[in-house]
C-alpha cells in the first residue's frame, strides 16, 4: 500500500503556507483590496494576465477575487501539500486510494497504447494494453451495432440503446450522451441511435422509458461496477422480462450486454460473458465515463468520436501534469475553491453553462465533487481542521438567469460561479447564439462590477453591488474533445482540493451506507413483523404499511 505523504500528517491549517493565506485574506477584505472595479482600473493588463489558455480551453480569471499576491500563495499551499508529487503518484499508479488499497487511475483510460503504466505491487502488467484491448472489443462491437450488421433476434436493426445503471454508471454517459446528440448520427444510415438511461428504482423510470420501444429493435446495456447495485438489478430484470414476454428466452443474448468488473455475477444474471466488456478496480464509479461505462456513448457518437472524447481528457492529464501551479488550469480552479471555501467564507460553487447540451453537466459535477471531497477525515485517519467540499450546484443559462441567478446579484452569500460557454452553437439557428452569449458576457460583467448604485432606500433596492467572483471557461464548440477536455478539467480540480485537504478523494462509504440500509428496511414493508427502529421511522413505516395494505 502507498505510505502517506509526510505532508498528509501535519494539519494543513497549520502549515506556514495557510497562515500567510489566512492573514492575506484578512488585510486584503478589511483593506478592500479585492474590489474588483478598482483592481481593473489600476492595471489594464488583468485580463490578460488572470487568463490561461490549454488544450482547448481559454479559462479567464480575471474577474476573481484575488491579486497575483493571491495567486502565488495558493501556489505556496499546494507546494506544502505537495500536491504536484500526490498528482506524480496517482499517474504513476501508487495505490493512493489508502482506505481501499486501490491505485486510482482513470488517466490511464486515456493514454496512447504505446505508454506504460503499472499498478503498484503488480508488476509486470501494463494497464495500457488491456485498456487498448478492451477499446477494440468495444469498437468493434459499436461499429456492428452502428451499422446495422448486429441485429436483434428476429433478424432488424437496433434503433434504441437502452442504459441500465446509476451513479458513476449512468450519469457520466448520460450527461455525455446529451452534450453530443449532435455527433450521434451513424454514417451512411437514415435513423439516429436513440439512447435512453433509466436509473432510478422508481418504476415511472423504467416505465417511461420502455413505453413507445419496440422489443426487436432495443439493447440492453447493463452497466454495474459491482453488478450488485438492487436499483440497476432490479431495472435490468424488468427489462429481462419486457424482453423475454415479446420475443423469449433465447432474445437475450442478442439484446443484452454487461459493463461490469464482475464476471461471475455477470454470468449468473444470464448474460453471455462474450457480451461483457470490463474495467478494472482503479477506475472509480465517478471517474468511469472514459471506461466501457461510456460503452452507450460509443454507440451514439462512434469510436472515432469515443477516441476524440478521451483524447480531450489526455490534453488536460498532460496539462495538469506539466503546467507551473500559476498556469495549471485545475490547479487554478481548484486552488481558488480552497481561496473561498477556506478563507473567504463560501460554501457553494455554482455552475452555469451557456449550453442546453450541458444540461446534466452540474448534475455529473454534483457527484464527482461532492461524492470525492465530502469527507470529514484525513488520510491519516483524524478529523480535517478545515472545512471541505463544496455544494456544487448549478443549471443552464439563460434559465437560470430568470429564477436563482438574483441571490447571486443581490443576496448576503459569496458564490463562485463558474460560467461555460462556447464560440459555436451546437445547432445553429437564427441568432439565437449571439443572444444567449451576449446574456453569457453580460451576466459575468454585471457580477464582477455591479451597477446602478444609488443613495436613496429606494436606489438600494435596486442596485447591484458588484464583486461577485467568477470564472468563464470558453471553448471553440462544444464537441466529443472539448467535453473530454472539460471532464479532465474538474476531475483534476476536484483531486487538487482534496490534496490540499489531505483527504481521500477516491473512497464513497457514504454512497455504500444508503446501499446496506435499504436492504435492512425492504422485507419490513413486505411483512408485518415487529420494527426495531427509532420511533419515527417505525411510525413512518407503520403507516406506510397500513395505507399500502388499505
Ligand atoms: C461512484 C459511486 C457510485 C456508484 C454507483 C453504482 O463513484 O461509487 O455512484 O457508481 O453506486 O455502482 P455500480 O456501478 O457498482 O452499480
């Protein structure tokens, strides 16, 4: 297992890198040198030296609230957490993830087949090729799919991919899959491949989806980690039988694979383990989509455009690998996560993106976030003396605009937005782009510099304070490079806060807890056998049972 960094063992609040952040935060607010009005005027190259432009992404920090002071003390902080040698170990396939003795390593799922890499105490086996065989598997099959070559049972095409999974295996497809709809066309045929994610135990999930399909024309991807998750399970033998009542037993192998690091379960479910494709233990749920757990957006966009998508994430791993702290695109961003959460008092971090494709993109930001960096102890097992993740939240602009975006403009809380936006529409009509960009920069201005400002009660009112902190990332178009390169960015962003914290961003026990409860309480509403819970819960379930029954 991989020991635990010397700097992991000193608080980090008590380093001396913390403390000088901790007294320039407190000169800097009570001297109102972080107001953003006056640090534009008195230096007219801000903008351009708060801006950092890699692999793809032009990242403008300017209207954030910090000097260049600001900058290099972060940077002092993440060289006392030796956050650039825990980057080191976690490529290198150290087994970082100590609560789980695992290496942690979904940058290997990105890397050229020509790199080595090896887990640590496994020696002799490179990563990198099984990756590469398991792409080609992948590949291979999409491309039968796509072009209609793999049929169903009775001999047609399939038209609808159905993915079976939740959490890390469903909401990075999901989200994936939306942002490029417009890429999932399949060459040469007259029908797009429809992909729908059904999650949710709740029946109306499974129910809404399976509605208008046609049993002859649909795949089933089951996609489980574990292949044990009850909500995934119980979909996949829903759709077992929606199957098997249309077409029979014998339809399954043609209408269904698995996505899985189990085989044995695989196997036991009834899927034929040639329709398996794998992963490993060191790609977390989370950090799963550039793994066969992106087998569904495969389908839709092709593996040409899958191979695109991953090279993105590669961009940014050699970016984040390579780049000074001052110039590190996730290191930035991460870093200025700490400069809020730790020292100027936030607790959220919106996201806003200036794209209806982006629509689940907080939603799959929301987990990776928080699911890594809600953790309340050390790597070394004591309680964190710092606050640590954020609540990540956040909906697409311009709706957002019309409904929460007025706590940020005028409410009593500090929250960093981070706004998302691209050159090129995803689909082009009329001028609709140039106006939800112009609301995009206007939104951004508005927050960093305000307006309206009055005397009178009545002027206060109205007037828009200024200083709200923001980032805007801005790519070329949204297309499968830029999202890798998007992923890779917060993935990154994610590992550096949890680095300075000293935590172990890789572990999810929290997740696991939910999982074993609902097991505990499923028989108790079947039965009517005595309760042995708190006295709500009893009663809750009491009622429950007594209405189901009535
Ligand atoms: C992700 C989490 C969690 C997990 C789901 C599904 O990092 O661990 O969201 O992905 O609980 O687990 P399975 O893939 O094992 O079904």
């Amino acid at each position: 297992m991989a020991s635990i960094p010397s700097s992991d063992h000193q608080p980090i609040n008590t380093t001396d890198a913390w403390r000088a952040l901790a007294a320039h935060a407190a000169t800097t607010v009570d001297g109102d040198e972080l107001d953003l009005t006056r640090l534009f005027d008195t230096d007219p190259e801000r903008a351009a030296r708060f801006t950092v432009e890699a692999a793809g992404l032009y990242v403008d920090f300017s209207k954030n609230l910090v000097t260049e002071e600001t900058i290099g003390l972060l940077a002092d902080l993440a060289d006392a957490a030796d956050v650039a040698a825990k980057r080191d170990a976690m490529f290198s396939g150290r087994r970082i993830n100590t609560t789980e003795d695992r290496a942690v390593l979904h940058t290997a799922l990105r890397r050229p087949a020509t790199d080595v890499v090896e887990v640590e105490g496994e020696p002799g086996v490179n990563v990198v090729d099984e990756v590469h065989e398991v792409l080609g598997r992948m590949s291979a099959f999409a491309n039968r799919v796509r072009s209609g070559e793999w049929t169903g049972a009775t001999g047609q095409a399939i038209e609808t991919v159905v993915n079976l999974g939740i959490g890390g295996s469903d909401l990075g497809p999901a989200m994936a899959y939306r942002a490029l709809r417009p890429f999932a066309r399949p060459p040469h045929s007259h029908w797009d491949l429809d992909v729908r994610f059904v999650s949710n135990i709740d029946p109306t999930d499974i129910h809404e989806a399976l509605l208008d399909l046609d049993p002859e024309t649909t795949m089933f991807i089951v996609v489980s980690k574990t292949f044990s998750t009850i909500e995934t399970l119980t979909n996949a033998k829903t759709a077992r039988h929606w199957l098997v009542d249309a077409l029979g037993a014998e339809a399954v192998g043609r209408h269904f694979v698995a996505v899985s690091t189990n085989e044995e379960r695989v196997a036991d479910f009834g899927i034929d383990t040639t329709n398996m494709f794998g992963f490993w233990d060191w790609v977390g749920g989370r950090y799963s989509v550039g793994s066969a757990v992106g087998l569904s957006l495969m389908l839709a966009i092709g593996p040409d455009g899958f191979r695109e998508f991953l090279s993105g994430m590669h961009d940014v791993d050699l970016h984040f690998q390579s780049a000074p702290a001052a110039e590190n695109l996730p290191m930035l961003i991460g870093l200025l996560g700490i400069w809020y959460g730790n020292f100027l008092g936030a607790e959220t971090q919106a996201v806003l993106p200036y794209s209806d494709h982006l629509s689940r993109f907080p939603a799959y930001l929301q987990q990776l976030d928080m699911e890594s960096n809600g953790k309340r102890v050390t790597k070394d097992g004591r309680p964190v003396t710092v606050d640590t993740g954020p609540i990540v939240w956040g909906e697409p602009g311009t709706n957002g605009q019309h409904a929460f975006y007025q706590l940020i403009h005028q409410g009593t809380r500090l929250i960093p937005a981070d706004f998302i936006g691209f050159i090129h529409p995803s689909d082009p009509i009329g001028d609709h782009h140039d106006l939800l960009m112009a609301n995009f920069f206007a939104q951004t201005e508005a927050l960093a510099f305000g307006g309206n400002s009055g005397s009178d009660e009545s002027d206060l009112q109205r007037a828009f304070p200024g200083n709200r902190p923001t980032t805007t990332i801005v790519a070329e178009r949204l297309d499968p490079r830029t999202l890798g390169a998007l992923i890779a960015l917060y993935e990154h962003k994610v590992f550096t806060m949890g680095a300075v914290w000293g935590i172990n961003s890789f572990d999810q026990f929290g997740v696991e807890l939910g999982k074993v409860l609902a097991t505990a309480i499923t028989p108790e509403l079947q039965s009517t056998s005595d309760l042995a819970h708190d006295a709500s819960t009893n009663a809750l379930i009491t009622r429950y049972r007594n209405h189901r029954a009535g």
